[in-house]
C-alpha cells in the first residue's frame, strides 16, 4: 500500500489561527468573570496557571488562538503581557457568568490554516482518528504503564500517568478503527513522524458506523470488538484482561465519532478555512484534503 509524507508543517503561530466556537451566558450577578483569550506562541496551559483561569480547550501553541476562559477575581477590564519578541497573550473582559468554564464546554473551533503550496481535495467527511498530537511519544509509555498495573495493581494513579493510559486507548481506537476500514475501502497510509494512518480514498459516511467505542468496562463495543481482539493480540493485551483492568482503574470508555463532516469550507488565498466540532483535530483534516 503506497505511502504518502505529511508535509505540511508551521513556520509561524500564523499559519495556524484558531477560534473557539461557544456560548457562554452572561449574568451580572454571577460570581465568575468571563474573559476572551487571544494568544500567540503560548500555550493555554501556560496562561491558565500564571493567572488561575479556566478554560474550556487546549489551544496549540504554535498558533494565534482566540478562546473564552474564565477567572475567580477580576483581572481588569483589558490585560495585555509580552512574554517575548514572539509570544504575547492578551485578555478582554467580557462580563461576569455564573459558573466557571469546564473543560469541553464548548461547540468547536473554526480555523483559518495557512495552504499556500498545497492543492485542496474537495470530501464529505473525513475519520476521526486521533492525530500525533495526542499518540505519539506518549501511546508507548502507556502500554508499558498498563503492563506493569497488569502485574502490579493500584487505583491511584497520577494524572501524567492517566494521560498516557488515555493515549495508549486513543492509539488502540485508531488502530481497531483502521483495521475495520481496510477490510472494506481501499486507501493509502499518510505518514507524520513515527504515526501512519489509513486514509480511504472516499469516505461515504452512509456505509460507516456512526460510532466507535473507546475502551473501557461501561461501553458496549458493537461492531469494534473482534477488531480490538485482532489488535490487542498483537498488543500482547487479552480483550477481557484489559478490560478487567479498566474497570479497576474506573476507565468507564466511551462513544468517539467514526468521522466527521466539516462546516463552512472554502479557501480565500493562502488560507483555507472551515469549522470543526470538539473533539476533532485540524491537522488530520488537513491529511485527508492536502495533496
């Protein structure tokens, strides 16, 4: 199966805008100040613990990003910082709410990312895999976690350790899912660093699950579960073992759109712009329409 590199890439935080998409109710009376975020070259993480915010999604870093985020005291009515020559972030108040911001409250992202170079392929849907940005460099380390919990059991974990478990069941969704569409669409494999994926050549979401289940002890697995056997036989992981273990650790799973339908795509220059919903990642739409 032929491969194919993943070459586009950021040279500058502008190549990369990003818009969060929510609707957050204002109430004079609340006790939360809502604010809007506009960031360049940091992450929101960053911003979140200098100034105690919270914040409903991550934004990448290398990228201008305009997101809410909230605060317990007032922080003034316009706040800008010059972190250095290529990073600033600047805050704007926008009124008081009543409940601080969570994470995954939010609709989705619209985006404005730099093609110039790039041919657009024009596609109804694209699969939702999880991109590098969430497996790669951390789905290894949590097999290995996951291993060593097989032989040595404990319910408190840290929360570096839980992110790396949620890597490593990202990865064995991408996986299982991959093995589903080979049998039945032909494809060709997108290459980004160590991670490949399988993109099918027309994706017609009328002949694809509208689900697939993430791994954990609460969820049904329907049509994934001799995919996920087929995968976690080659992982060294039996099915039911692993899902022993989940219940352990209290992974309950959960339901992840097998693919996704992009909103309000066109290209005006060097941009091509478009809408996802949470959850979804820019880069992968890219590797479905960049030839």
């Amino acid at each position: 199966m032929r491969e194919v590199e993943f070459k586009w890439k950021r040279e500058n935080p502008e190549d990369f805008i990003v818009k969060e998409v929510s609707e957050i109710p204002l109430d004079s009376s609340g006790n939360h100040y809502l604010y809007l975020l506009a960031k360049r070259n940091l992450t929101t993480k960053e911003i979140a613990r200098k100034l105690n915010l919270s914040y409903a999604g991550m934004k990448d870093k290398t990228a201008l990003t305009f997101q809410k985020v909230s605060s317990d005291r007032f922080l003034g009515e316009f706040l800008r910082e010059k972190i250095d020559s290529k990073s600033w972030f600047i805050l704007k108040f926008l009124g008081k709410t009543k409940r601080k911001l969570k994470i995954g409250q939010l609709k989705g992202n619209r985006f404005a990312v730099n093609v110039s170079g790039f041919e657009i392929k024009k596609i109804p849907a694209f699969i939702n895999y999880y991109d590098v940005q969430r497996i790669s460099g951390n789905w290894k380390r949590g097999k290995e976690i996951l291993f060593k919990l097989l032989e040595k059991p404990k319910k408190r974990l840290s929360w570096t350790q839980n992110f790396l478990i949620d890597s490593y069941l990202s990865y064995l969704w991408n996986r299982s899912l991959e093995l589903y569409l080979k049998e039945r669409l032909s494809g060709y494999y997108v290459v980004d660093g160590e991670e490949r994926f399988f993109i099918p050549e027309k994706v017609d979401v009328g002949e694809l699950p509208k689900f697939w289940t993430i791994l954990g002890y609460k969820k049904k697995l329907f049509d994934s579960e001799e995919f996920y056997r087929e995968v976690l036989r080659e992982e060294g992981f039996g099915l039911e073992e692993l899902l022993e273990l989940l219940r352990f650790l209290r992974i309950k799973g959960d339901y992840r759109m097998t693919y996704v339908i992009p909103r309000d795509v066109k290209k005006i220059g060097r941009y091509l712009f478009f809408f996802l919903p949470k959850g979804s990642f820019a880069t992968m739409f890219l590797k479905h329409v960049l030839t």
